[in-house]
C-alpha cells in the first residue's frame, strides 16, 4: 500500500516535514490557510531560510509528489495527516495559545476517512493530545489520533528530519504505531532509535528536552556571571566541565542567552501547565532559567555603559547579527534585536547587519537603522556588538575595519571571537565571562 499524507500547516515545520516526506517517496499534501505562502511554496520557493530545504523542495516539487493548497478537502483522500501549526505564547499569560491546533483539526475532521491517522507535531501543553483525540471521537469516529513531536534545530532542519537521533510517537493503540512505523522504515532502517510513548508522555518529551536544553544555557550564563565579579573565565571553566560524561560540553557556551521561536515560549508554556496540574513547585526553578536568560541581555548592555557611558544619547552602536542564532532567518524573540532595541531606547544611534535576518528584523522593527554590508554597519562606530555567532564575523579580519570606526572597542556577546587576533590588531576586547 502507498500511504498519502496531508501536512496541514506549511510554516517551518510543515514545510521542512512535507518536502521530506516527498523526498521519502510518498504523495504529500501541504494546506495552510496563508495564500501568499502556499503561492510560494508552490512555486518551489521558500518563504524563510532554512540551509537546503530550497533544493529540496524545488526538486520535489518537479516529481509531482508534492503539492501545497488553501483547499482542506484536498486532504480527503489522504491516510495520514500532520498537523505542524504553531503555538505560540498566549497574548495575556504564559500558557500556550492552542487556537491553530484546535483549528487545524477541526478543519480536516470532515474529510477524514475510514482508518486515517492524525499526528500532532506541534508543541503542546501536556493533555492537549488527548483532548483532541476525544474530540474526534465525537466529530470523526473513523479517524484515530497520535503525537509525534519535532525535535528541529534551525539551521538543521533537513538533517534533523530525515536523520534525527531518536523518533518519539505517542500512541494509544498498536495500529497507531505499525501506521507510523512504515511512514518512518526509511528512517527508522538507519538504525534510529524508535521510543513508543503514551500520548502525555511524548508530549512531555518535547517540552522536558527544551527545558533542559535552557538550564543549561541559563547555568553557563549564570557561570559567565560569578566568573566575571571573581575574575575567572567561563570558556575554560565551560571546557573543564564539559569533559565529565556526566555533563557533556553542548549548550556550555556562555553568552547572551537563548531566544528563538520554541525555548522560550515552550518553558513558559510548561510552567503554566505545571501550575494547572497542581505541580507548580516541580517547576519552579525554570523561572529562574528565563530569568537568568533575560539578565544575561541586560549585562551586554551593562557592559556598554561601562566601556562608553551612562548617557549613551552621543554614541553609535553597531550591531552584529539580528537573529536569534546563525543559518537562520528567525528573528523571534532574538537576544540580539532585543539588545539593539534596548540601546536605541536609551538614546544610542544603533545600526544592526544581519546576513539573512534584515528583513523579518525590519518587518519587527522598523525604526532600527540596518545596513546590507558590516563596513557600512560599524563606519564610525564608537562601539561594535557581536551578537549572533555566523561564521562571516569570525571570518572578519579586525585590522580592516580599524580605519572605519571612532573607537576600537568590541563586545562579544557570543565568545566566537579570536580574542588575540582582536587583540593585536589594537582592539579593546570584551567578552561575557572572561576578564582579563
């Protein structure tokens, strides 16, 4: 039997899940409700970046396998549907907004036919699963309900989808796993590890590997903190505790703290939920992690008063970066904008390059001043800020832009910088964590 499968919701994850699975050989469906967006996708063409997911799908698209619509029928004659809509903070608390999950679902209901298997993707609160299988129960009794959460880091996201390091499903019957387990053969023959879960359990794996993920973040942060008021330095000291196997030296790197679309509405989310459930306390250490998270953007500018001044209305920042991480586009919730936004508020002139982030950055912000090259961006700068980790700063040879700026000094916020080579070419160099 050749499996169908619809992906409703064709934003990041949908987009990067439906062209893999096309890539896998199967007829895939895409349906999102943005006609701009499905125009796009349906031209090949992507609407963010995301490192080969554009040859991707624009090969896809020419086997015929793949198909992006607005219509929901078109999902009628399909075996499996992923459900990829976002759930992002809500507007008036922590909790999770569910309104596109719940609407997702209730749109395709109608057209699911006899023995079709829905698998939620998205990022929910714990519960949410099995409400929504009880939902169908009552509006599509022929459909059956499973979880499947993503685990994509962006920038990886082709990778992360079809050589991931561990498949979680979370299923109520045997039927829903076999389903599932000949949509992954391909994957799963590579010798991926295949953890069949209950339905709260894997939505608790999403959320509990995020939440981890942002401790550790948080505690080289707060490391960076008490290394800077004794005088030590956080990269060696994050060095020396990432050789126990029992720590390991991912996440160790001190800076200006996480940001992104899913760590830091996921554990706010979870803590919300946690309190429903009567288990706040079991949670309550991760409004420390967010915490230290949003302190560690407050020491950056902390930092720039030192080196420049309290009054901060005569100076020019320059900018480095403007997403929340390199190899991406995303701008949500990004450490570095929310810096650059903080300084102009305080009266600095801040010009902020980004190599992909531009756009969405100015779409978000448009009163910020943004340049297309970075000699443009520090030209006359009485301070450089390097705030997103892309290869293309640690590839700038300091002694070039020597001759373009006001002052020599330079804030890394990220400890990628060649602190010597910044160094001898006469630059006053600072990074979080590290004092000498």
């Amino acid at each position: 039997m050749t499996l169908t499968l619809s992906v409703v919701g064709c934003g990041y994850l949908g987009a990067t899940h439906a062209a893999c699975m096309s890539s896998l050989g199967f007829t895939v469906i895409g349906v999102d409700t943005d006609p701009n967006k499905v125009a796009m996708l349906q031209n090949g063409e992507l609407p963010f970046y995301e490192p080969g997911l554009d040859t991707l799908l624009a090969q896809e698209m020419k086997t015929g396998r793949l198909s992006f619509t607005t219509d929901f029928s078109a999902v009628k004659d399909a075996d499996i549907h992923f459900v990829c809509v976002g759930t992002p903070q809500s507007k008036d608390g922590l909790a999770a907004d569910l309104t596109y999950v719940r609407s997702a679902v209730a749109e395709i209901a109608p057209y699911l036919k006899d023995g079709s298997l829905v698998v939620g993707k998205s990022t929910v609160p714990v519960g949410t699963a099995q409400s929504l299988r009880d939902e169908l129960a009552k509006t599509a009794p022929q459909a059956d309900l499973a979880w499947n959460p993503e685990f994509l880091r962006e920038g990886f996201a082709v990778e992360d989808t079809l050589t991931p390091n561990r498949l979680v499903v979370g299923v109520a019957n045997d039927r829903a796993e076999q389903i599932l387990k000949e949509v992954y053969k391909p994957i799963i023959d590579l010798g991926t590890p295949w953890i069949r879960a209950d339905l709260p359990t894997a939505e608790l794996v999403k959320v509990a590997a995020n939440s981890f993920l942002a401790t550790k973040i948080s505690f080289i942060n707060a490391m960076a903190e008490v290394c800077e008021a004794a005088g030590g330095d956080v990269t060696v000291l994050a060095q020396a505790i990432g050789y126990d196997p029992r720590i390991g030296n991912k996440f160790l790197q001190a800076g200006i703290g996480f940001g992104g679309g899913c760590l830091p509405k996921d554990i706010r989310a979870f803590m919300a939920r946690a309190e429903e459930l009567g288990a706040k306390q079991a949670l309550e250490f991760l409004r420390e992690i967010d915490a230290i998270n949003l302190r560690a953007r407050q020491r950056v500018i902390d930092v720039v008063r030192d080196e420049l001044s309290e009054d901060l209305t005569q100076y020019k920042i320059a900018v480095l970066g403007a997403t929340f991480k390199p190899d991406s586009d995303d701008v949500r919730d990004s450490p570095a904008l929310d810096i650059a936004v903080q300084l102009q508020a305080a009266g600095a002139a801040v010009v902020v390059h980004d190599p992909k982030g531009i756009e969405p950055a100015r779409k978000r912000f448009p009163k910020l001043e943004y340049a297309e090259v970075v000699t443009n961006a520090v030209k006359d700068a009485d301070l450089i800020l390097h705030l997103t980790e892309w290869k293309e700063y640690r590839a700038i040879d300091p002694s070039t832009l020597s001759s373009l700026v006001k002052s020599k000094i330079i804030i890394d916020g990220r400890n990628m910088l060649d602190r010597e080579l910044w160094r001898k070419a006469g630059w006053k160099f600072h990074a979080l964590g590290r004092t000498d």
